[in-house]
C-alpha cells in the first residue's frame, strides 16, 4: 500500500491545544489519517523572527508530523493576507470583503515554494499526496515542475465561488490552471463542482467527459463532489460518555430545566452569527413565553484575530450579545451565554446532548461539520431538532434538519420556534433518517472514497 502523505496549511495536533476552534479540515484529516497513517505536512502554527529554518519532524502513533514555521513576513502576507483576506472572503462569496494585493499575492506564491521545497526532501516515489484547502493550491503544479509523478489529490474544504464571483480575483485563471496540476480536485458538493466546470466550460473553453474528467490548460484531470464526513459513532460515544462529566453537569445544573439551544462557531464572517441572534432576538420578541425558559448558549472562540474583520465581527456580535441580554435578561436569567472561548471535543459532544436545539445558520460554509456532529451527539431517545442554513453545504446531506434560509431572520426565528415545540415522534423520525446517512458517509467513507477516486486509472478522453 502506498504511504499516504497529507499536506495542509494548519497541522492541528502539533500546532495548537483541541479546543474546538480547529475547524473541519484538522477534525477530518486527524481522523482520516490516525486510521491509516502517514504523514502530514504543513504550518508548525510557529512564527519566527530570522529564516524559518528546515522542516521538524514528529512521531506519533503511525503518523509523523513534519512541520515548518512561518516568518513574520509571510505569516501576515500570506496566512492573514492573500489565504485569508483575498481567498477567504471570495470563496465566501463576500466580494464586499475582499482585499487584493500584489504583494500578498507574491507572498503566497513563496510560501507555496517554500513549503514544496520542503516537501520534495520527505518525499517517496510511489506516495500519494492529498493537499488540503486554499492556502496551498499551487503546490502540486510547483511539486510537477521538480520533476514528481506522483499521484496528487487536493480537497478544498470551503466552498468554490461561481464564475462572476471568481472573476473578481486578478489571478483567477492562474489559481484554476494551479489546479489543473492535480489528477483529483475534490469538492464539498456536487454544487460546488457545478460552479467550477461553469469556469472551466465558459472561461478556459475546457471539456468535461461523462467520467468526470476534465480536459484544459492541455491536461486531464478529475473532479469529484465527495463531501466530508464525521466519525459518527465516535461522536455519540463520546456524548454519551460525556453526560456524567463534570462540565456537561455543571451545564445541566446551571440549566435548571430551561431548554437549551446551541451555536458553536469558529468566531468568523462567514458563520452568520449576528443574523442568528438577531433571529434569537426575534423569538423573544414574538414568543413572550420563551423568555426565561430557553437559554442561547453561543461558544464562539476567536480566530485569524490579526485580520481585521474578524476584530469587526466580534465587535458586531458583542454589542447584539450586549443589546438581547439588555433588554430581556431577568435576576435569575440571561437569554444569551455568549463564551469567546474554545472547548475539549469531549466537552463539546456532551454539551451539544443537552441541546433541544442546535443552530448552525453560515451565510456560506463548505460542509459544517458542528452540523453533523450536533446530530451525532443526540440522545435516540429524545434527540434535539437542527435548524441548519441552506447555504451550509450540509444541507445537501442532511435534508431532514429545519433548512433555513439565514439572511431571512423572521423564517430563522419561526424554524427556532418549530424546533423549540416540535414533538418527540417527528423529532425521532427526522434524527434517524440524518444519523443514518452520518453513519453511511463517515470521515472513514470520506477518505476511502478520496482514495480510490485519486487512485483510480485516468481515462485521458
Ligand atoms: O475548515 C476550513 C478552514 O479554513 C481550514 O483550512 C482551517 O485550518 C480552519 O478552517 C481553521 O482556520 P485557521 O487554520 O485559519 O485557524
């Protein structure tokens, strides 16, 4: 079997404490690889002052961890900058967002060098190399150039833009050809795939074979809609186990009967989050009964603080924070808990079971796995209701969730209230048929699905 090599931006258990502020790429790869192992390349998380020096390498279990550090330069240049100020916010479709420079643009063609020069060193003949997410698409056009043959797979974890969003972006075409170089381009859905071979069709004037192969820039490659999933038994497990821990007791107790509903988000744009309390805010206002027997526990924990709409984002959410538990907190009660901080996996699973209502509402998100994992963690017996955002991409998996529309506030507090009242028979019907699917699709599906797909012989017409 061939050595499987992983290369991402963020390699998370080297380079930062599980908090829940991961995001899905380390949640998914961690768990994709600790089945197979391999190695996974990328981001110490580390910023150095001089030259950041050769690659560290790290035994754990059947993975080694090889990392690099970033200098100052690059970490503002090209992390903060050209991935997530320029390609964040357009693959977000927030074109409003969006800034472009030239010279963040250079800074993430020499971090793209730099890491595949790295690479080239730890690499093997008959590897299979799977790159993850938008910082590091050039890489394996920069790995062919040095001569490597290997077969080479990339998976972009947030979503493709369409073409008029796309075009927005100067080097739009480079980024596509960049692609070209990979004989897989994966995406989340088979929207996304849409979106992207309306670019190559209109734009390049490339070809789509009935396989799913690809013909432009004169190469072929494949692309596949194949949408992460979650280790769904792993999840439940851990939320069953976690209903007798301290912290989801502690959560209980502090509950004193009221019903909860959760939100739990990587502090950032894309998640919607002021639309979802305003939504809160909308039932309050609508449902004089829920006030004082619902609490809104928001976790939110901070991320890419250094960019600045992040900064105004939490600024944004602090004052509606600020403003709902104003105007309708009591004595012994405040509508909204709204935490700046990350928590265990664990911690999370059992507080996600306590939940009678898990709100997952992003204006635009690759796939969402706290959707799925909400469901995961539910008791089969009396499982909470997930009111999920159509522009969630899983949405198109989990159809069985109360799919809302986000930038409609008053429909999102209607389906809060559906959800809040929804009976036990209809709320047991709709978690069977998701968990079910959750099951089917886990992240095990996910990376066997990839692989083969990567592994497969290239049809080349
Ligand atoms: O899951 C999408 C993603 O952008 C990953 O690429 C990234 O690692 C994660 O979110 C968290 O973001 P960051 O690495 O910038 O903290």
């Amino acid at each position: 079997m061939s050595r499987l090599v992983i290369v991402s931006n963020r390699v998370a258990p080297v380079s930062q404490k599980r908090s829940g502020a991961e995001g899905g790429l380390a949640v998914a790869v961690f768990a994709a690889l600790k089945e197979r192992g391999g190695v996974w390349f990328g981001w110490s998380g580390k910023v150095v002052s001089g030259e950041p020096g050769d690659c560290e390498l790290f035994e754990s279990g059947n993975v080694t961890y090889a990392t690099v550090a970033l200098t100052q330069q690059d970490y503002e240049e090209y992390y903060s900058g050209f991935a997530n100020r320029t390609l964040w916010p357009l693959f977000h479709f927030r074109l409003d967002l969006t800034d472009f420079s030239r010279r963040n643009l250079v800074a993430y063609q020499r971090v793209n060098v730099f890491f595949s020069q790295q690479l080239l060193g730890l690499l093997h003949k008959d590897d299979l190399i799977w790159v993850h997410d938008y910082h590091l698409i050039p890489m394996a056009d920069l790995l062919r150039e040095a001569g490597c043959r290997q077969r080479m797979g990339f998976f972009l974890h947030i979503p493709w833009p369409s073409m008029e969003v796309l075009l927005a972006l100067p080097n739009h075409r480079e980024i596509v050809r960049a692609l070209s170089a990979y004989d897989l381009v994966g995406f989340q859905t088979e929207r996304d795939v849409r979106r992207f071979l309306d670019y190559i069709i209109m734009e390049v004037g490339g070809r789509v074979g009935r396989n799913g192969t690809v013909h432009a820039f004169d190469r072929s490659f494949r692309v596949a809609a194949l949408p992460v999933g979650i280790d769904a038994d792993n999840v439940s497990d851990f939320a069953q186990e976690a209903k007798s821990s301290r912290q989801t007791a502690r959560l209980k107790r502090s509950l004193v009967g009221r019903d909860l509903m959760i939100g739990v988000d990587r502090l950032d744009y894309s998640k919607g989050l002021v639309s979802r309390l305003e939504a809160y805010e909308l039932l309050l206002a609508k449902y004089p009964a829920h006030r004082g027997h619902v609490t809104l526990l928001q976790i939110a924990p901070p991320s890419r603080s250094d960019v600045p709409e992040y900064l105004e984002i939490r600024r944004e959410l602090e004052s509606a924070a600020g403003r709902i538990n104003g105007a309708y907190a009591e004595f012994d009660w405040s509508p909204i808990r709204y935490l700046n901080k990350g928590f265990s996996r664990q911690a999370l699973a059992g507080f996600l079971r306590l939940a009678r209502v898990g709100v997952v509402t992003p204006l635009r998100d690759g796939m969402n796995l706290v959707a799925k994992e909400f469901v995961a963690a539910q008791d089969p017996e009396d499982p909470g209701v997930l009111v999920l955002s159509r522009f969630a991409g899983a949405a198109q998996q989990l159809e069985d969730a109360l799919i809302v529309n986000p930038y409609d506030v008053e429909s999102v507090a209607e389906a809060m209230q559906t959800a809040l009242t929804m009976d036990l028979e209809e709320r047991r019907e709709r978690w069977q048929r998701m968990m079910e699917g959750l099951e089917r699709d886990n992240v095990h599906a996910w990376r066997e699905r990839f692989m083969e797909a990567l592994t497969a012989p290239m049809r080349k017409r």
